[in-house]
C-alpha cells in the first residue's frame, strides 16, 4: 500500500506472561502495514520480558516501573510514531483484518477522529462453568468495543490529551467521555473484530463503568465544562 500511514499498536502488560505472547502475534498477523508495536511493559515481576524478547525487533518494548495501565498506554503514545494509535490489552486479540478494515473506513470518512468495532468475548477452561451459564445472555453476543477496538488519529491525543493515571481500570472509559465532550467524532464498524479473553484473572472483572474512580472524574469534569460555558454565556 503506497503511502500507507503508520499504525502504533500498544500494549499495556503487568504480570501477562500467560497471553501477551498470542495477544502480540495477532498485532503482528495484521493483513495491514505499516505498523509498529509497542509494548509497555509495567513492571513485571513474572516471565512477561522473556516472552516479549523472543519477538526481537519485530515489536518495541518500553520498560517502567510499575504505575498502572493508563501510565503504560501514555508511555506508548510518547514513544509511538505512528500517524494512527490503536490499543490492546495484554490478553485480548485482533482478528487479522482489524486494521485494514478500520484504516479504509477512516479514509472514507475523513471528518471521523476516531473509530470503534465490534468485540466478542470468549472464555478460557477455567471459565467454562461461567461460560455456559451465560451462553444464552448479552454477555456471549457480540457488542461495542472500547479500548480494544480503538482506532484514532494521532492530532485526537493533542487535543484532548492523555489518559488519567487517576482513574483505575477505566482510564479509557473516561477518556472516550472527555473526548466526546470536546467534540471528536466517534464512528464504529459494525463488524466483530476484537475478541475479549475471559479468564480468572481479568484486572476489569466487575469495575468497568461502576467504578467510583470514573463516576467521581466524569462528575468533576461535567461540572468544569458547566462551569465553562456558563462563564461564556
């Protein structure tokens, strides 16, 4: 693809040594290119670096410190090239023609900042018994990826910035709220492209938008933007 526009790819990992393996060879499976991964690997204690080494120089893995998901996701788009930003759990995969469906839809629709997809979830062994009591519920049917499935242009960060080191598994989440606030475009694929792993040590297990961290955030930050206009009116 001539002129083809980079994509970083990054991956926040603490302790992924079970998954981070699969989760970066479905970045590194995409049908498109260019890309570079990036992986932030936060201070594991486990074999995570060992794993990550065995990929060479096909991915860029950025050490710190121990400081949390959304620290990891901010190093990355620090040391991140790429004209487009997409982001993936450490134990989550892409199906192999993710980017190249997202990237035709955002040069298709170039008023779009940023686009979403469809994920799945599907369940370890560990998780069968959990698996089949919910075969039949919302939970086992495809719906709105996040973070997984997000795919943005690079100047959306310089507008609305980072991600909030403060606001523990949800820093996305919360994001996605300032940014719409803000204006940007948000467009989604109707498309699965995104498989979410359910396993026993899923860090978002019962948080997600119930968490007190985000609700207080987006309260303070409906209030200031109240505050604002009303300043301006």
């Amino acid at each position: 693809m001539n002129n083809a526009p980079l994509i970083t790819c990054i991956v926040p990992v603490y302790n992924g040594e079970r998954f981070v393996g699969e989760t970066v060879d479905s970045m590194l499976a995409q049908t498109y290119r260019p890309i570079e991964v990036v992986v932030v690997n936060d201070g594991s204690t486990d074999g995570t670096a060992k794993i990550l080494g065995q990929f060479g120089d096909r991915i860029t893995v950025v050490n710190q410190e121990n400081a949390g998901q959304a620290a990891a996701r901010n190093h990355g788009l620090k040391v991140g090239k790429g004209d487009f930003f997409a982001f993936l759990d450490a134990d989550d995969l892409w199906l192999p023609e993710k980017l190249e469906l997202q990237i035709a839809f955002m040069a298709a629709h170039r008023d779009a900042d940023l686009c979403t997809c469809m994920m799945e979830n599907f369940w370890e062994a560990e998780m069968a018994e959990e698996a089949e009591q919910l075969r039949d519920t919302d939970h086992a049917r495809p719906y709105l990826a996040t973070w997984q499935g997000i795919l943005a242009r690079r100047e959306v960060f310089d507008r609305v910035g980072t991600l909030d080191t403060g606001v523990a598994f949800s820093d996305v989440r919360e994001w996605l709220h300032r940014a719409k606030g803000m204006g940007v475009t948000v467009e989604h694929l109707d498309k699965v492209l995104v498989r979410r792993r359910i396993h026993a040590n899923n860090l978002s297990r019962g948080r997600g938008d119930h968490d007190p961290d985000l609700l207080l955030r987006l309260a303070e930050r409906a209030l200031a933007r109240r505050r604002v206009s009303a300043s301006q009116g």
